[in-house]
C-alpha cells in the first residue's frame, strides 16, 4: 500500500478526509492538522518516518513541496467548492470580495458572472499583498471577505466576517487519484534512475559532475578510487571546465592531472547547461609505439597562389565533414599530414583530437584492440588517420579494410600514402579493392616541382613562422636570393624546402637573407641529395640492372607521368618507353 500523509490546513478539511480515506484500498491514509509552518515540520517528521507522500492544500502545500524530497500533491479547488461558497452568501449581508490567487480568483469571477452575483474578485500575487489590501476593502465598505485559511483569519482579526473556500468530497477524492498516478510515476522514474546511476557508478572511466561554482555535485567508483574531490581544483581541469561552461557544448582534449596524463571529455549536462560531466581516460593511447594524439590542431593556411595551392584550398571546404574515407596521396615531403590535419580542424576545430597510425609501425592487430569498445581508447569524436599505407604489410591489408570500414560508420578516417601504391597494384601486391572502393574520394598532393611558383610563398610562411617562434632576425629574402631555390628541383619536396630554410635563418642574424647564402646553403643541399640519391639506389648487379632501379625511382615520383619523368631523365618518350619494357 502507498502510505499517505494529509496535512490539512483547517479542521474541517481533516474531517472529510476521516471520512473518505477508506474508500480507496491502495492508500494507507493518516491525517493530521497544521497550517504553513507548522505543516512544514509535520511534513519533515513525516519524510523521516518513511512516508511515500504528502497530501496537502494551497499554501500549505507549496511551502511544504519547497522543504521536502518526498511527492507532494495539491487539494486543488474546484467548481463544486466555489458553488458551496457562493450559496454560503446567499444569506449574508453586506459587501463581499473574494481574495485569492489567479487559480482561484479567475474562475470565481466566471461564476459570479454566471450566477449574477455581486461580489469583487481581488487576484493576489503574493501572501503579503493581503495585509496591505484588506485595509482599503474596509474602508470602501466591504464586509464579508473570501478566502484561504490565512485570509479568513487576517479578515476576521480586522472585524470582518470571513469566509473560509473548503475543500469538498470531490477535490479531496480527485487528490488520492493523483497521489496514486505521482506515486507510480516516481517510482518508475526513481527505477530508471537507478539504473542510470548503477550505469554510471559501474562506468570503465572516473566519471565527475561539477556545478558552475565548480563544486562536485556527483562522482563514480573509479573517480573515487584515483582522486579527490580537490582534482577539479587542477589548472587543466579548471581550463575545460571554463571553456565548456562558456561555449556550451561537448568539447575534447588531453590534461594532466597527479603527473599523469589523461584523455578528457567533458560535456553540459543539465537542461540550463548549468552542470558539467567529465570522463577521465589515462592516455595509454598516444604512448603506444607508432600511435600519435595529436589534441590542439592548428590550422596552417596552404600557401601560394598557383593553380594547385588554390584547388587544394578548395578541396579542403569541398571534403570537409566528408562521412566516408579519404585517401591522400603524394611523394615524401608534400605536405599529406599537414592537409589531413587542415581537413580535421575545417571538421572540429580544436574540439576533437587527431589520433594516427603509422602503418609502418603499428600492427591491425593492435589497432584493432585500441578502437575495441572493451578498452574505451577512442573519444566520442576524432579523425583517425593510418600513415605510410604503402608500407604495409600484404598480410595485414585486408584487416586495414575492415578496421577503415568500421571506423568510418563513427569516426572521420583519412589514409595517407605515397604512389608507390599503384605499382604495387600493378604486380599483385596491394589490394585493389582497398585503394578504389573503399575511400570515397582520392585527393593527389603535387610535387613542390610541379608548383615552383608557389615556392615563395611557401619560403615566407617558414620564415614569418620562425621569426615568431624563435625571434630569428631575418624577415625576408631579397628578391635575387629567389633565384637558386626556384632552380632547384626538391625531390624532398616542402619539407626539404622547410628545412633549408630553417638552416638559413639560423645562420643569418640580419634582417634580409642575401642569394650569397641562399647559395652556398643550396650547394650543401645538392650534395647532400646526391649522397641520400647514392644511397638510396642499388649498387649490385649490371649497369642495365642500376639504370632500371634509376628510372624506376624518377617513374615513382612522377606519379608514373612518362612524359615527365622523361624529361627529367633527359630522354625522348619512345627510348623511356623500350627501357621500361626491355
């Protein structure tokens, strides 16, 4: 049964209850008087003795709904109650007003109106407002004053006759319906909240609720186990919590808290988004060999002004928030993290992080067991992006097709390779299916060779970026010392070109860099790609045999253009053509 107090406001209305509370098998129902304050404490004492609910009228009832966790449900007046004190006046004399709040003053004016009765309607907004207002009624001759158990009082103190609006059989009736479907209801939402708690409680990460004084409001087993309640109080912690109560949404990044790392999501999770959650996760993953977090992506503009710097600037508008795979294919140097990392930040922002694997390195295996729901590695949003996916092994490339599959239904996945890619198709080694079918689009990143006129843009980006990291002197180069980087082919492409530059500023302390040390820079540089040349190609077998590894090499770069690579090699399509072929 559900046990039942009624606080009543007024003898009267306990005696009704004695009368009815029988007449429903569900409730328990016991009845005691108190009006206002005194309610209140009959209510606390009531809470403390185990009661599902509180039963009570008008004031009584708001009031003790504000001090008490239990149910609490309102006698509320009805028509049958208003008609009672309408007939009531019938054979009194004198004015009358009735004094109550918009719930009762509005529909005792609409039965005044319909009984043609005389009698004021005064809307209340507030229990003070009566003390003020049953002065002025005396005075324009009023007599007989409506209301609550408050009002009759105050009225009948000033020498005015009051008359009490009772609660009858049918409003007292109608509240033990409502108690019944509340208790119900907060049972089944009070089960549901067990269960989400027991959730949470049980949760694989420290979960915490902060408020926005950035008190803990809640906190699971885990978070208990690893910190106090003082953690929140940690400058990385405070960082988040600032940024996610100011912007007003989910947002992802890396903190360190008791000298250890650990991803964190955080997140607004009250209605008025008053309230915080944070789930904390110890960053096992960035420490994994091959396996890179990147949390604060930066964007970093695509200098220059050819044709190819402005088509990538627009792909990267045209894929962005792209929901299937990319491929990105370029030579070494080209800049394929860079416009992966671009494509993240034009997708979150700094609101998620870039996680990459270089396939080089890293096992599908063990790529498998990060992004495993059982492990709970991966955040709620990232780019996942798998490096060198041309050197991976033959073996493990139908698990990369399986894991990219998977991961592209959450995650924005990107792949990364050089062209190497397509000879290995070419000889049966590289999964067709892999490179064609599952990215939805291929972007190609050109050789710096191929975009020659953009190199002075690209030379003044490095140097303003090192002028403004490291304080290096130099601001520019004069227009003549253009010349030998525009000369050189950089088959090490931009990062070859960074490199020369940083060199260049670090051994200049004016203002300008002058074509003498761009110079004598680029003659350390041309020997140093011959000598990585030299390196690089085989030295065993015949002449022929280290002529078709030199060709072979130049075709890779070229992504396989004949005409290109025959140009480089100084020959006519035709003799490239029988050299390839012989």
């Amino acid at each position: 049964m559900i046990k039942v107090l009624v606080i009543a406001p007024y003898q009267g209305l306990a005696e009704v209850v004695k009368n009815l509370r029988h007449e429903d098998e569900d409730l328990q129902i016991e009845v005691k008087v108190g009006n206002l304050e005194e309610g209140i404490q009959i209510a606390k004492a009531a809470e403390a003795e185990g009661y599902d609910l509180i039963i009570s009228r008008g004031g009584t009832a708001s009031q003790v709904e504000a001090e008490i966790n239990i149910p609490v449900v309102d006698i509320h007046i009805t028509g049958y109650d208003m008609l009672r004190v309408f007939a009531l006046l019938k054979g009194l004399n004198g004015q009358a007003a009735l004094v109550g709040f918009p719930n009762i003053s509005r529909g005792a004016a609409t039965i005044c109106s319909i009984l043609d009765m005389n009698v004021r309607s005064v809307t209340i907004s507030s229990r003070e407002e009566v003390t003020k207002l049953l002065p002025d009624l005396k005075k324009e001759g009023f007599s007989v004053v409506i209301g609550d158990v408050v009002t009759v009082r105050q009225a009948e103190q000033m020498g005015l006759q009051g008359i009490l609006i009772t609660s009858g059989k049918e409003a007292v009736l109608q509240s033990f319906e409502e108690a019944k479907r509340l208790y119900h209801s907060n049972q089944k939402m009070q089960a549901q909240t067990a269960v989400y708690a027991d959730m949470i409680e049980r949760f694989p990460q420290a979960v915490v609720t902060v408020n926005e004084a950035g008190e803990v409001i809640q906190k699971n087993q885990l978070f208990r186990d690893q910190f106090t309640s003082s953690i929140v109080e940690a400058p990385d912690l405070q960082a988040l919590l600032k940024q996610i109560l100011t912007q007003r949404q989910g947002i992802w990044r890396s903190v360190t808290l008791q000298k250890r790392s650990y991803h964190a999501y955080g997140y607004p999770t009250s209605e008025d988004k008053s309230f915080v959650t944070v789930l904390l996760q110890p960053q096992s993953l960035g420490a994994a060999q091959g396996v890179k977090v990147r949390n604060h992506v930066s964007h970093i503009p695509i200098s220059g002004r050819s044709r190819i710097a402005e088509d990538m600037r627009k792909q990267l508008k045209q894929y962005a928030n792209l929901e299937e795979a990319i491929w990105i294919e370029g030579e070494v140097g080209t800049g394929r993290m860079m416009f992966a990392c671009n494509l993240h930040f034009e997708t979150f922002g700094q609101q998620a992080p870039l996680i990459s694997f270089d396939c080089s390195v890293v096992s599908m295996k063990d790529v498998s067991g990060y992004i495993s729901s059982k492990n709970q590695l991966l955040p709620e949003k990232a780019t996942i992006v798998f490096q060198h996916v041309h050197l991976i092994k033959d073996d493990e490339q139908s698990a990369l097709k399986s894991l990219v599959e998977e991961l592209t239904a959450k995650y924005t996945v990107i792949l990364l390779s050089d062209g190497s890619v397509r000879t290995r198709m070419k000889e049966g080694r590289f999964d067709q299916a892999l490179f064609y079918s599952l990215p939805a689009v291929t972007i190609q990143i050109p050789p710096l060779r191929e975009r020659i006129e953009d190199i002075q843009d690209l030379a003044q980006a490095f140097i303003a970026r090192n002028h403004m990291n490291y304080g290096y002197e130099a601001i520019g180069l004069r227009p003549e010392a253009l010349e030998p980087l525009l000369d050189y082919d950089w088959p090490g492409n931009i990062s070859q070109l960074k490199q020369a530059i940083d060199k260049l500023m670090i051994a200049n302390n004016q203002s300008y860099i002058e074509k003498s040390d761009v110079e004598t820079m680029m003659s350390d540089v041309t020997k140093e790609t011959t000598m990585t040349m030299h390196n690089a190609l085989p030295l065993e077998g015949t002449l022929k045999d280290m002529e078709r590894a030199i060709i072979e090499k130049v075709m890779e770069q070229e992504n396989h253009n004949q005409s290109k690579a025959a140009k480089r090699l100084g020959m006519n399509r035709t003799t490239l053509w029988r050299k390839l072929n012989s």
